[in-house]
C-alpha cells in the first residue's frame, strides 16, 4: 500500500470498471445496429427501393467500426481475469469456462464468420440470400450476450454448482440448471432492449444533425423514421423487462433494492417513492418523496411493505458472518440510487422523444425540417444510451458488493496476490490511453462517414468486385479495334 491510500484492491477494481465501463459502449451498440442494419436491407429486400440500401451500407459501415473496437476493447477485458482476478478464476473457472468458450467457439465465430461474408458479397449472392447473412450476425452477436450473461448471472445468483471445500473451489452440476438461471432471464431481455434503443438513437440522433445541415433529407429522415419505430418498441420492452428485473431483487437481493429505492428503514404502507434524496452514513438525511409509487413499482398495488438496508444488513451478518460482526454488507446508495433514476427519467425521454419524433417525421410533412430545437434535442440524445447503460451496470455490479459471487466469494478474496501497486498503475495508465485512443479513433471515422454522406456507397460498399469505372483498358486492344 501506498501512503497515499491506493492499494492493489483498489486499482484492480478501478481498471476492471473501466475496461468494462469502455467495452460496453461498443457491445449494445454494435447488438442494436446490427439488427437496424439487418432490418434496412430486409426493408430493401421486400420493397426493392434502393434507398434502403444505401441505408443499409452507410449505417453498416458504422457497424463495422463499432464491431472492431468491440472486439479489441474485449480481448482486453478477458487479460483482467489472468491478471488481477486470478483467485477469481480458480474459483469459477468450471462455471465461467464453459459458457465463454461456447461463447467463443460458437457465437462469436458465426458473428465474425457472416459479418465477413455480408460484407465483401454484395455483388456475388442473390438479395435473400446476402440479407439472410446480416440477420445470422445479429442473431450471433445476441447469442454472444447470451453466453456472457449467463456467466455473470451466476455470479449474481449461483445455482447448479457444487462447493469443493477442498480446492476451495465451485463445480458445475447441472449445465442447465445455469442456463435456465431465472436472473438470466430477466437481465438478458433487458440488455438486449437496451441494445436496441441505443442503435436506433445514434442513429435517429446522428441523422438528426445532418438533417439540420439540410444534407440528403429524404436518406436521412427514412433513416429516422425507422430507427425511431424501433427505438419506441425497444423503449417499451426496456420498460417492462426492468420492471420485471427490478421486482425480482426484490427478494433475491434485496440489499442492491434497497439501495436503488435509498430505503434504510423499512417502508411503511404508504409506499412513499423518493424522487430525490440526501444520505449521510447509514441514513436518510431529506427526501422529496410521492405516496404509493413506491408500492406501485414494487407491488403493482396499493399496499405492501419493503425491508429496508438496515433490516437487510442484519438478515446478511446473521447468514454469513457466522456470528463475527466485523462485516457489512451495506452497498455503494448514491450511486445506486442516482443510477437508478437516471435510467428510469430517461426511459421515459426516450419514450416522449420517440413519439414527437415520429409525429414531426411523418410523411408529407415538413414539421421536422422546421422544429430546428427538436433536431438539435435528438442530435444531443446520441450520447445519452451509452449513459443508461453505464447506469445500468453500475446498479448491477455495485449492488452485489462485498460479493463478486453472491454468497460464496468476496471482492476481496478474489484479487490476485502477486499483483502489484506500481504494475497496477502502470497498466491503469496504458489501458486509459489504448482505450481513449480507440474511442477517439471510433469518432473521427464515424463522423467521416457521416460527412461524406449516403453517396459514398451508392458505387461503393464493401464488394471486392470491380466498378465499370474501374476496369483498365489494354492499350494494345484500342490500337487493333483502330486499325480495324
């Protein structure tokens, strides 16, 4: 430890967070945009307009670039578990192994292995068939977050393990018991709608501010118009699936609820739901609060009651403390709390801007040309999913603390005993300028692509076929033709 307070603990949580934090800007959003893309061409497939498919090259270029730095940024995340969490690997490596090395050989391979034939066969295959390439990328990338999720829902709720006390270790057995994990259930729709609304409000978002430039308005309000429909379906499937999430916490972890609701004593009958609060240790300091929502969110009714984290605490260090009280298992609750709402106030934005969208964009009116504050509203919202879904993990993976696996293995028995504080620096320091690096070079070439605008893959894309413009002319060939 150093005397200024950094220890290795500290370090290799900090870097975990960030590699995760950086890597999942790029894992929804490359989810959302494959299946936008994959619906554009399919758009160009049934009505044979060549809009969408110029919709379809110039948001796939995106795509790709997001796809790249998605999976460089990936790699990087699985050196964390060698590295720093190598005690965490002994530990879960018969659970966590198997589904990332489906997830490997199987999910990713058929993404990576149809990502390349969509991309360089426009001009080889027939339209079903090169459509057909793009949707089976998309359904590989979900099934890659299938597979990881189904990792990490272990940790939140273990099941179908055994403990071997002896290698101080968990074994698997029952592959399906893991697979059939009830949090996976309820976290992989989440993810997946929120990957969905993410696409489609960079996209709604960046046609935004090239239409206030008036560039290409009937390209970019098509462009709108589809990611808007799909950006509403996914908020309203956001909605339900975290309401379905949120109320099974209720009892599987009620701390991380607790927390997310800022309730340290238990709730009376009134149900009172905080807007906004202050908290000072273990305690509520003020409270702007609205009667019955709570119970309203939590119950879908009037009535009810929750623990709060002080009654939780106590339930916990009786279960696990085997009567030692030198641990709490209160959670970060400003974090969680103020994460929480960010996503719900947001759901709700992503919702209304949706709707006022659609309706400025409808066909035959010019209303969206004209509510310049509008585009400018939706061109600031491109930046507001990757918040959300920061949010979102923030509440997932805080509000398990102290545990890295719920009940069986600390945080703090899981970080690697040979790492040091001054190597955790030094790769704290390098990942931050690779990962700033990356996101820098995510930005310029997206927003060359956008500059350059839908024209660019009118006679482009990314066939390896020639263009009539291309083929060369032989010399020898034009004197014959002459002298004939």
């Amino acid at each position: 430890m150093l005397n200024i307070g950094i220890t290795m603990l500290g370090l290799s949580r900090f870097q975990f967070a960030m590699t995760t934090v950086f890597h999942f800007f790029f894992v929804p959003f490359s989810i959302g945009l494959a299946f936008i893309v994959a619906i554009m061409e399919t758009c160009y497939v049934v009505t044979k307009d060549d809009t969408y498919k110029n919709m379809t090259k110039f948001w796939g270029k995106i795509f790709l670039y997001s796809f790249a730095v998605g999976v460089v940024t990936g790699i990087i995340q699985e050196f964390q578990f060698g590295m720093n969490w190598s005690d965490y690997s002994r530990f879960m490596g018969d659970i966590f192994g198997a589904p990332l090395a489906i997830e490997a050989l199987a999910a990713f391979f058929m993404e990576s292995t149809f990502i390349g034939l969509w991309m360089f066969t426009w001009d080889r295959f027939n339209k079903v068939v090169h459509c057909l390439f793009i949707w089976l990328t998309a359904f590989g990338s979900t099934l890659s977050a299938l597979w990881i999720l189904a990792a990490n829902s272990f940790m939140q709720n273990p099941v179908g393990y055994a403990m071997n006390a002896a290698q101080h270790k968990v074994e698997m057995t029952s592959f399906s018991a893991v697979i059939m994990n009830r949090q996976l259930w309820n976290e992989f729709p989440h993810v997946i709608f929120g990957a969905f609304l993410t696409a489609a409000f960079v996209v709604a978002g960046c046609s935004a501010w090239r239409l206030l430039k008036k560039d290409h308005e009937h390209f970019y309000r098509k462009s709108m118009k589809v990611s808007l429909i799909i950006g509403l379906c996914a908020c309203l499937g956001s909605v339900w699936s975290g309401d379905t999430q949120t109320r099974y916490l209720i009892n599987n972890q009620p701390m991380k609820f607790a927390a997310m609701e800022g309730i340290y004593k238990d709730s009376t009958n009134k149900g009172d739901w905080a807007l906004a609060s202050g908290f000072k240790g273990h305690d509520k300091t003020w409270s702007i609060e609205i009667p019955y929502v709570l119970n309203i969110l939590g119950h879908h009714s009037l009535n009810g009651t929750f623990k709060g984290q002080q009654t939780v605490n106590k339930e916990l260090k009786a279960k696990y403390n085997n009567n030692s009280q030198t641990r709490n298992y209160y959670v970060p609750t400003k974090t969680l709390f103020w994460s929480f709402r960010i996503m719900a106030i947001s759901a709700g934005l992503f919702g209304l801007v949706a709707i006022v969208g659609l309706w400025f964009n409808r066909k035959k009116s010019q209303s969206i040309m004209r509510q310049r504050w509008f585009l400018y509203l939706m061109g600031l919202m491109v930046w507001l999913p990757f918040i959300v879904n920061t949010c979102g993990w923030f509440v997932t993976e805080f509000g398990r603390y102290p545990w890295v696996v719920y009940g069986l293995l600390t945080i703090a028995d899981a970080v690697s005993p040979t790492s040091t504080v001054a190597s955790l620096m030094f790769t704290n320091i390098v990942y931050f300028l690779i990962f700033a690096s990356l996101g820098a070079v995510m930005i310029i070439l997206s927003h060359r692509v956008l500059k350059q605008g839908p024209d660019s893959v009118i006679t482009d894309g990314y066939s390896t076929e020639p263009q009539e413009s291309d083929k060369k002319v032989d010399p020898y060939e034009m004197g014959a033709a002459h002298n004939d």
